[in-house]
C-alpha cells in the first residue's frame, strides 16, 4: 500500500469515529440530564428534577433509562397528587422496559405503589393474551386482550390488541367484527401495516387491505384540497364516506367538504356537512387558520352557538 493510500485509510478511519462519536453525543448528553434529574428527585427538588427528566427524554436515552425517566417523572406526578400522569408515565416506562419492577422501598409507597401494580397488571393481560394468540388459544386471548384494553393501554398497545382482535374475528368467519376492529386500529395509527406472515392471511389479508383502501380516496381529497383542485377534492371525500372511515375521518371529510360548500357559496350545503361533522364530534373546534376563515368561520361558530 503506498504512503497516499495509508493517509487516505487513516483519515477516512478518523471521520467515520468522529461520525461515530458525534452521534453519541446526544445520548451522552440525555444520560447527563437523567443522572441530575435523578439527583434532583432525590434531593427533593420535583420541579427541577421533572425538567431535567424530561430533557434527558428529548436528547435521547436506551430503552432502560427511558424507563428510569418516565418512572421517576410518575413519582413526582403521585407525589404530588396527579394520579392520571403518574399512571401515564408509569405505562410508558413499562413500554420501554417490560420487566421493570420497583424497588422494594419504591413499590411499599401508599400512592405510586398501586397506581405501578396496576400499570403492570394492564401490560401483562396484553402479553397473556398475544401468547394466548401465538398457541392458538383463540377465545381466552380475545377475553385477555379486551381486558387489557379496558384497563388501559398505551396508544401502540392499543394498535397491537385491535389488530389481534380482529384476526380473531376474521379466524372465526365474523368479518364485519373483524373490520370493526381493524378500523379501531387504523384510527389510531393510519400508517399501520401487516406483516409479510400477517398480510398474506388468506382471512384477514384482504380485509385489512380493503379497509387501507377505503382511506385512500381520504388522503387524495385532503390533497386536492391544499392544492385548491376543489371540484377533484369534493369527489374524493365523498368517494371515501361512501365506502366506510372510522368517526375521526369521517368528521375530517364533512368538514373539507364545508369548506368546499363555503367556498363556492353554497352556504346551506356548507352549514349541512358541518352538521354532520358536529355530529360525529360535538367537541370539534377549527384549527386557528380555519376559523378566521371569513366565509365558513361565522358558519361554523354559530352551529356551534358561539357569536
């Protein structure tokens, strides 16, 4: 190897370490801001202690001291009587790190205490009912999974429940049950996917794919919609109701479909589709831009009672 070849080895190895130690740093940095949100919580300092946690959480940690972070932060949130976060934070360091246990000093606290027991209590009828699942245990998995979702679950947990639950439906010829709850869980996460095993299901295969289909038409109306296409985006939204969306997208395509009414003046058609938004969702409010919109802003505020 010649001399201009050795440096040429040499200094591409020092960029791939700095490569290497500069992708590090954020993570060196979120173990920084954890071991003084640590030192913080034990000093008693809650306030400084759950800003330092949750910094730590924004730089980046490994799976094991996320858990230590969301823990530490589920403390302070029963110390302080919050017990809905404290459960919340409880869930996530528990999703981060299954076997997570407390401290036996930890575990005999009188608020925190119950609020973890209960936390883990939810995550195992998820693992009982997927390994039910997994051994062809059909009924006892769907009783253990909806457990699990009654007692509350995180978001992707939720995702991970549905989706059994409607292999199951679909195993045992309940199709309709089967996209019921495959849309469940394609409400919470659009971008779900099958896996390769999973998607080629000669039951539940086709269904999911159908019920993907159906939001389709959706996305392409709300796109028409941005780029001012109108007329292409109000026969898209409707393409997408009258083929099935979950409640959350079928408030989103009466809405865009107000909007278009709106906007070509057809005010009683307008006043119609937020209508039947409202009456999906009575709790819908306008994003700031569509509110202040001068012609289906007053609209909307005075279907929903407001001046």
């Amino acid at each position: 190897m010649t001399q201009r070849a050795v440096f040429a080895a040499a200094f591409a190895a020092a960029l791939a370490g700095c490569a290497q130690l500069q992708s590090m740093l954020p993570l060196s940095r979120g173990r920084s801001a954890l071991a003084e949100g640590v030192r913080q919580y034990d000093d008693g300092q809650h306030l400084a202690a759950a800003k330092s946690l949750q910094s730590a959480l924004d730089l980046g940690l490994n799976d094991r001291e996320r858990a230590s972070a969301h823990k530490h932060l589920a403390f302070i949130h029963c110390a302080a009587g919050r017990t809905g976060p404290c459960g919340d934070e409880f869930r996530k360091a528990l999703s981060a790190d299954p076997t997570l246990e407390l401290r036996p000093a930890e575990a005999g606290h009188p608020v925190w205490g119950p609020v973890f027991r209960s936390a883990k209590g939810e995550g195992a009828s998820l693992g009982v009912g997927l390994k039910q699942f997994n051994n062809g245990d059909y009924d006892a998995s769907a009783k253990s999974l909806q457990v699990a979702l009654d007692r509350g679950l995180q978001p992707s947990e939720r995702v991970t429940a549905y989706k059994h639950l409607a292999f199951i439906h679909c195993a045992n010829n309940r199709t309709g049950a089967c996209r019921e709850e495959f849309r469940k869980a394609l409400e919470i996460d659009p971008a779900l996917e099958l896996s390769p095993a999973e998607a080629g299901h000669p039951g539940w295969g086709p269904v999911f794919r159908a019920l993907k289909g159906e939001g389709a038409p959706l996305s392409a109306g709300l796109k028409q919609f941005d780029d001012g296409d109108y007329a292409a985006s109000a026969k898209s939204l409707q393409v997408a109701l009258s083929r099935g969306l979950p409640p959350s997208e079928r408030v989103t395509a009466y809405k865009h479909l107000a909007f278009i009414h709106c906007a070509n003046n057809r005010t009683s058609a307008c006043r119609e589709d937020f209508r039947k938004a409202l009456a999906i969702d009575p709790s819908l409010e306008l994003a700031p831009a569509e509110a202040g919109h001068p012609v289906w802003g007053p609209i909307f505020r005075s279907l929903k009672g407001r001046k």
